[in-house]
C-alpha cells in the first residue's frame, strides 16, 4: 500500500513546499520584513505540516525497503493532517492576527 501512496505523497509534499517557497519569496519581496524566518503566523503554521511529512516521506522508503516503521508512519501521517487543521485553524480565527489577514472596516476600529 505504501507504493501506491507514496507518489501522491511526494506530490503534495512538492506543492507544499513550493507554497512555502513563494511564501518566503512574498514576505521578503513584498512585505520586506527583513528576512526569511521573519514570516507571519501562516508561513510558520503551513511548515510545521511540511516537516512531518519529510519525516513521513523518508520513514516510508524505510518501510518499504525494510519493513519497519509502520505504526510510526501512521502516527506521522496523522500528526500531519493534525497540524494541517491545527494550522487552519489558528490562522483562520481570531488566535493569531497575521498581515495576511484583510483589513478591518474603519467602523470596526475601536
């Protein structure tokens, strides 16, 4: 099974990892904010997913080849979807205010 997964696995680790890229592009480009770790809450939420799936990703060849890690795949591939929606959620709401956010009526302004 994890042959049949794994190239969707690579592609959407690939087209994450492009968002982060542009992502970084963006906030040093446009927003100039002096740096690439100097992302706003969306960047850092969007890399935390990114990093368990690498972990993933590397921890399924192992599988593959030596038939070890499979509980660990699991749990990895949980905690990634797990912090996907943890993500959406804090920068979605009202937790983390971010530059990406649109801007507030000027009715709404106290």
């Amino acid at each position: 099974m994890a042959l049949r997964a794994a190239p969707l696995d690579v592609l959407a680790w690939g087209v994450l990892s492009v968002g982060i890229v542009l992502g970084a592009w963006w906030s040093y480009q446009v927003l100039g904010w002096g740096g690439f770790w100097g992302w706003d809450p969306v960047e850092n939420a969007a890399l935390l997913p990114w990093l368990t799936a690498t972990a993933y990703i590397h921890s399924v060849i192992v599988q593959d080849r030596r038939g070890l890690f499979r509980v660990w795949n699991l749990s990895l591939a949980i905690a990634t979807f797990s912090l996907t929606v943890l993500g959406t959620f804090f920068t979605r709401s009202a937790c983390c205010r971010a530059c990406t956010r649109s801007p507030r009526a000027p009715s709404d302004r106290s």
